[in-house]
C-alpha cells in the first residue's frame, strides 16, 4: 500500500515538472520570437511627411494692406474782397501774369509784406504774402492746372517756415482764391486725369492732397490717416513714402480708386 502511494507521488511531481517546463519553455520561445517581429515590421512602417509650415508660408504671396482715403474736412475757394488803395501802401514789386498784375507792398514801417491783385480795372486783397526784406526771387508766379481749374498761383513766405501759396481763379464772375499754408505742387496722384495739390511742409515731412471728390475739394492728411511719422510724395514713382516710427522700416503706398495700397518693397 505504501508502496503504491509513493509510486503515485512520484508520478504527480513529475508531471507538474514537466509542466513547468512546458511553460518556461513557451515563455522563451515568446521572448525570442517578439524582437524579430518587430524588426520585420519596420521595413513596412509608414514614414509620416514632414510639416511643411515654412515652406507653405514662404511660397504664399504676402498680403498688403489696404487703407480707404478719408477726408479730414472740405474747402472752398473764397471770394476776394475789394480793397482801396492808401498812401502807407508802396508798391515794391509788380508781377503781370495772365491778365492780372500781382502787386506786393509794404505798409508804413511794417515788416509783414500784402499783395493785391489788379485785374479789369478792380484791385482785389490777397492778404499777407511775405516778410522782411523784398527779393522778388522769394515769390513764385505761375499758371497751373489743378482740381480741374486753371489757377493763377503764387507763393511766398509769411515767417521761418512759414510757407505761404494762393491759388486764384479768374474764371468766375468774381475771383476766388484757395489759400494754403504750404509749399505745394500738381500732380495726378490718383489718376483721374485731374491735378491734385500735393502740400508737403516739415521735418519729418508732413503730406497732404487737395483732390475733387464729387466736385467739392476734398483734403487727405496722410499723416493722420495712416498715424505716421513720415509721409512724402515720391512724383517719380507716383507713390507714397511712409515711415511710421523712427525705428520701423520705409514703405510705400499707391492712391488708387479711393483706397492706399501698399506696395510690394523691392
């Protein structure tokens, strides 16, 4: 009886041994076999593409700003007044120019130079035109097209950067005269077929337009419009110059259609 029962333990411990290595010997073989498969599947990942962020960005076209004009107020030309002529005026320099006489004078011990304008048998005040000592190389007389109208301009100077110009009509049934406190110049800067007036005083450099907009003259303050340190009109290249602060690069911008494009820098 003992006999059989030892006979019958030996048997179970040697089943449960062989078990035992039954299972280490799958666990090893399971071991060995997961670094091949992941060595054979590499050959057959997908390989993501790259981000292409910077060079998407660098091949798209740069967008430029695009700024509608907007008119700070609107003027008029103004009649001229009649005016008489007095002793204390003496006449210092005579200018004719397109059937009128521009006269400049000086009144009594004044240095604060006037002129009037003699035009069909009338004299006409156009106010302060100059200062100190007379150089008629000082004044500017010209016939210019502007604003759809032909004016008779003339420049001076009131004060150190004090600049001065009159724009006069003839044409109407009493003259009328646009004034500006600034050196000007015609231009179609917005393309229209009509002269604006380019007034630039300052430095840095302060830029406004005189133009008709559904024929009343409109007035642009670049500056303001654009909250710029520097604005200058370039007439070689039609356009623009604008600095914005000190520190920030030059740019520039084209008046078309109402609108300040900015444009592409070389």
């Amino acid at each position: 009886m003992s006999l059989m029962r030892s006979i019958c333990m030996l048997s179970i411990t040697f089943i449960v041994l062989l078990a035992g290595c039954s299972m280490e010997g799958n666990t090893q073989m399971t071991n060995t076999q997961l670094p091949k498969l992941i060595a054979d599947d590499t050959s057959n990942q997908v390989e993501f593409e790259k981000p292409r962020i910077i060079d998407s960005m660098a091949e798209t076209d740069v967008t430029y700003d695009t700024i509608p004009i907007n008119y700070s107020k609107y003027i008029s030309a103004t009649e001229l007044p009649l005016i008489e002529l007095e002793e204390e005026m003496t006449p210092i320099i005579k200018q004719p120019i397109e059937n009128t006489v521009i006269v400049i004078y000086s009144w009594g011990e004044q240095l604060q130079l006037n002129a009037y304008m003699e035009y069909e048998n009338q004299t006409y005040d156009l106010g302060a035109i100059g200062y100190g000592k007379v150089n008629n190389r000082d004044y500017q007389y010209s016939v210019v097209e502007a604003l759809s109208t032909s004016w008779i301009k003339v420049s001076g100077s009131v004060g150190a950067n004090a600049h001065h110009t009159l724009y006069i009509n003839i044409s109407k049934e009493k003259p009328v005269a646009l004034t500006i406190s600034s050196p000007t110049k015609e231009f179609d800067v917005d393309g229209d077929g009509s002269n604006d007036i380019v007034a630039s005083v300052g430095s840095p450099t302060y830029t406004s337009i005189y133009t008709l907009n559904d024929q009343q003259i409109g007035v642009v303050n670049f500056n303001e419009l654009f909250n710029a340190f520097l604005v200058r009109y370039d007439d070689i290249q039609n356009n623009f110059v604008v600095q914005f602060e000190t520190a920030q690069p030059i740019t520039h911008w084209k008046l078309d259609d109402k609108s300040l494009i900015q444009m592409k820098e070389e």
